[in-house]
C-alpha cells in the first residue's frame, strides 16, 4: 500500500465523522402568500401529503366568465440553513451559488422545478408545478437582514389566452433525500401524467453515433462523409448525423437560407442514405424547426405568419397558431423521412417558439390556436405521432435547454447543449439530463479535439461523457493512430459497458464542485470516474467487479472499503488499454491506494473463495 498524503488522511479522518442533517425545512400551509389582482376570478387551495415532508399545494382559480388569466405570484419564505447550492434546468447557471436563483420555463424551454441542496447532496428543498407548459418563473434570494430563502412563483406574466379555470399544482419536497433521488422522483411524478407520458427510446437511440457539425460545418462532402462512416463502424459508431449545411450551398453559418428544405448541396439525398445503410449505419438529418430565413421561398409564402425577426440569424420564427404553418413543418419531415429513408431527425432551436414580443393571443386572423405554447404542443404531438406511422422506431433529437416533460413526450433523444472542446462542461451538462431524463436516451454533445492534443488529454473528451451515448465530432480519417487506437478503445468499453453506464443506479457527488466523482452500479459491477482527488467508496455491498476510470493527471486512485473484499485480481491499464501491472491481493477493510495512468484504467474482480 502506498503511504497516504495528507489530504488523503484528512479524509479519512473526516469519514469516520456522520455530517448531522439540518432540521427538515418547513413549507407552512399558511405561509403561502398569493399575490396580484385577481379580477374576476376567485383563488382556492387544496393540500395533500403523500407522504412527510412532501407537499402537494393546488392551487384553483376560477371566473364566471372567460377573462384573460390576471398576473400573479406564490410567495413564501424559508431559513436558508445548510445550504451549498441549487440545481436548476439552466445550464449556465453555476450550482455553488445558492445567494440567487431563476428559472424561467415553458413548454419548449426548461422545466418548472430546482433543487436546493446542502453539504452532503442532500435535498433541502425541491419545488416543481405541473403545468410545465405555460410560461412561469421561479426565484429565490437570500435576505441579508434575516438570512431566510425568499422564494416566488410568478405565473401569467406573459399575457395569455382567456380561460373560466386554471389549476396548477405546487410540489414541495423538503425530505433528506440524495438530491438525485429528488430530481428523478419528480421527473416521474411528471410522467406519469397523461399529457406528458414520454415517447419510448428506441434501441438505435442508444448507439454512439458521428457528428457533422464541428468537424465539417456547412462544407459537407457525401463522399468524405462515407468515408468517416467506415471508419466509424471500425471505431464503435453506429450512424451519423448530418448536420446544417446540406441545404445550403452558403457557407456562412447564417440561417439566411433554412425553410425551404431542398438539399441543394447533396442533390442525391436517398443516394447518400442508401450508402451509409449498406454499412449498416443510422442516418439523420438536422433541420432548424421555427426558421424560414430571410432568403427563403417559404418565408414568402408564410408572409405575416411569423411571430418575430431575429436579425442576428438572418431569419424570421414561424409562428405554429395557422394550420398551414404546422401542417408545413409536419409535412416536410414527413416527406424526408419516407423519400430519404431517414432514420431520425436532429430538430434544432425548438425553445424560440415564443410569444415574445406579445402578440394577439387569439384564434382569429386564420390562427385555429390562440396560445403558442398551446400550438407547440399540438404540432409537436402530431408530429411524432405521424412520424412513428411512417417508421415505428423514428429517432428525434432535442438539446438542452429544451429537454423538459413536454419535450420527452414528443423526442427520444436528448442532448447535452454545444460546448465544443470541453469536457468538463459536457459532464455537467450530461449529468444534469440524465438527472431528468429517466429512461430516455442522453446524448453527449459532440466531442472535439485539436491533432496535436497527448493522447491522454484527448481521452479526457470520452471520459467526460461516459454516462451517456457519446457523439464524435472529429474528422476521423486524419486522427493519428494513436488517437484512433485510444477512440477504439473507449468506444469498445462504453459498449461493453453499456448497460451499468446507461441503466444501472446513477450516482454523481458534488453539484456544487460539477459532479467530481460519478459513479453507476448494477448487481455484479461498479464503474466509478474519478474526475478529481476524492475517495471511491464501493459501499457495504461492494460488487463483483470494480472499475475506476482515473480521469485526472493525478496517478493515485484511492479505494475505501467499508469491510474485506477477499481476493482479488487487481488490474491497472494506461490510456491505450494497455497492461501496466496486474497483481492477485487480499482487499481487508480500510484505504489502499493505487498507481493508475493519467486517463487510465483499475480494474477489480473478485475471486469466489473454494
């Protein structure tokens, strides 16, 4: 065993310590303060607990008349005790400030619900609404003067259409819970309602797959691109996605020429789908669903049918209240899929369909639907459903930040929001979908290196994104061997271990510090990576099998086990997947520490005592 440094020992000491939980916050059904001039209407509540600490606060309003939903806003206070930070949908948002926090959702934006958690990842206080469709904003502070949480739910402050009733519920959970459990507690409390059951992930939805955007842009070359597939089923990917750029001959990046959809840069769309089938690969294509742009046929023929200009992408937003509109965007994905054989589609920018600036929220004018995120929901609903007559298994592909309950219903495929070249931000991003995701399937965010990156840096891109279906974004052919021999060894583990990365108990630690240590179990293996210096734990009924991923520079992986292990075969591998050392011990309870490669490999097996 190797001697422990100092911070090891630190720990170690500090381990044998129980961090005592705070008291359980309180959410006082009389401390819910409804604010705003209700009008016409007359507000209720109605209370349940499912069980302790878990509220459900219903909230009724109601009118004699149809009358336009008055602004309004729950309030409520809390002391901010034990807290380290707050998960919320933004992905930008930073999980160490706790001080103040937003979150601004609809339909096709985010989700209603956060987390705050305190210094053992134990939730505090989560909060979530059932209407996960119409605009809300939730926010919170710290008040200085008396050190409580100050929270709000504003609701109906985009004007919406007229209504006699609303109801919407509030979930508090306030249990001492794993801050995960919370999350993916809720995100079944979600789906188990009617109007946002999830569309099934198909098992192509799981297969790593090459990207077009980062290694070609809008300069996309059928021939080359078969060629990266080649490569690709060589390496462990099973498709491509073709990104932006196939139906434009404009290189701009600009999407001055999306809406007509006609493939004038691959003229032979079936031609090139048909190649990369006969190497039994998936195929999909990447469309921007709200953009007809400025030079565009179809924003000619959808004059005065747009809900906004954005000048800074060259293109107008449709807007989904016509019938011709959605039938339009219903119809050329239709038309793609059954002439091209398309396997799935990338549906991009999603989260624009917006009622910003207002706009007349009523069904006149030729709108059948006065609400947009009304409209959303119908199109998007229609959609699959028609998609799925024409291929049962089709694969549709949404990103961050439009990956809420609504979202899941239409799409089973969600990705981490673009963050080319970096992977720590690309495992955080990952972590926070798979924390709302459930069973469907998480993408990465395309990864990237530069050529000249060690071989071992470059892995740091896979070992970031190991808990979800990795994307690849580099020009394979021109990868050097070593680089290609590291992609094909990681590709060959991910695959191998599929199942306990994807489906077995997800475990990531530390929010705050952008989840340090991940770890995923099922009954026979644990695979933990370790991204910084801290302790792997394998727990009082530690598997058969470990593996330690040591995703860092640092060489010392440290294992506690909380009794003996008994004999085991001990494996370490550098980069490559080659052997560096392997040795047959007796694991007893307590610390060792072993010398593991930079992004290399520990592998534990235990062997069954005679």
């Amino acid at each position: 065993m190797i001697r422990l440094t100092y911070w090891m020992a630190s720990a170690l000491m500090l381990s044998s310590f129980t961090l005592q939980a705070a008291p359980v916050v309180v959410i006082p059904r009389d401390g819910l303060q409804l604010e705003g001039d209700l009008g016409s209407f007359k507000a209720s509540w109605n209370y349940e607990n499912p069980e302790p600490n878990l509220l459900l606060a219903t909230l009724t309003l109601e009118s004699p008349e149809a009358e336009i939903p008055p602004a309004i806003t729950v309030k409520w206070d809390v002391p901010a005790v034990d807290l380290v930070g707050v998960w919320t949908p933004n992905p930008q948002s930073p999980k160490n400030n706790h001080m103040g926090m937003k979150v601004v959702s609809r339909g096709a934006q985010a989700m209603p619900l956060y987390c705050y958690f305190d210094s053992a990842d134990r939730n505090r206080m989560s909060v979530a609404l059932s209407d996960a469709l119409r605009p809300a904003t939730l926010t919170g502070y710290v008040r200085e003067e008396d050190s409580k949480l100050y929270m709000s739910i504003a609701l109906f402050q985009e004007k919406q259409p007229a209504v006699k009733s609303y109801q919407i519920t509030i979930r508090f959970d306030t249990r001492q819970i794993p801050f995960h459990q919370t999350l993916l507690e809720t995100t079944r409390w979600w789906a188990a309602k009617d109007e946002y059951k999830p569309t099934p992930s198909p098992a192509a939805a799981r297969v790593p797959l090459y990207s077009t955007w980062y290694s070609y842009h809008q300069q996309l070359d059928p021939n080359e691109l078969v060629e990266e597939c080649k490569i690709g089923g060589k390496v462990g990917l099973g498709g491509i996605i073709v990104d932006d750029g196939w139906q434009t001959l404009d290189g701009n990046r600009g999407y001055a020429f999306t809406g007509d959809w006609k493939p004038d840069r691959i003229p032979d769309m079936k031609g090139f789908v048909d190649r990369v089938h006969a190497l039994d690969q998936k195929f999909m294509l990447w469309y921007s669903v709200p953009m007809v742009g400025e030079k565009s046929e179809a924003l000619k023929r959808f004059k005065g049918k747009t809900l906004r200009h954005v000048p800074g992408f060259g293109a107008h937003v449709l807007d989904p209240r016509y019938p011709d509109v959605r039938e339009f965007l219903i119809g050329t994905y239709e038309t793609a899929v059954r002439d091209w054989a398309l396997d799935g589609l990338k549906l991009d920018f999603i989260s624009m369909f917006s009622a910003r600036p207002a706009k007349d929220l009523t069904a006149a004018d030729g709108r059948d639907i006065a609400s947009v995120d009304i409209a959303v929901d119908q199109m998007m609903t229609e959609l699959i459903q028609r998609l799925k007559k024409i291929k049962p298994d089709i694969l549709i592909e949404f990103r961050q930040p439009y990956n809420g309950p609504l979202m899941r219903k239409y799409g089973n495929m969600l990705r981490a929001v673009d963050c080319p070249n970096s992977g720590p931000i690309n495992r955080m991003h990952i972590v926070d979908l798979r924390l709302v995701a459930d069973d469907t399937a998480v993408h990465s965010d395309m990864i990237m290196w530069h050529p000249d990156e060690p071989v071992e840096s470059a892995a740091l891109q896979i070992q970031n994104i190991l808990f979800s279906v990795p994307q690849i974004s580099v020009k394979l052919a021109q990868l050097t061997d070593e680089h290609r021999a590291m992609l094909s060894y990681w590709m060959n583990y991910w695959t191998q271990n599929r199942s306990v990365l994807l489906d077995g108990v997800f475990q990531p630690s530390g929010p705050a510090q952008n989840y340090p240590l991940i770890i995923g179990r099922d009954d026979k293996k644990m695979i933990a990576v370790l991204y910084h210096e801290m302790i792997v734990s394998p727990g009082s009924d530690a598997p058969r099998n470990i593996d330690v991923v040591n995703a860092k520079p640092d060489a010392d992986v440290v294992l506690r086990f909380e009794k003996d292990y008994g004999r085991a075969k001990v494996q370490t591998l550098d980069v490559l997947g080659r052997t560096v050392s392997e040795k047959t011990v007796n694991l007893k309870a307590g610390v060792t520490v072993w010398k593991v490669p930079a992004s290399g490999l520990l592998k534990i097996q235990h062997i069954p005592s005679n």
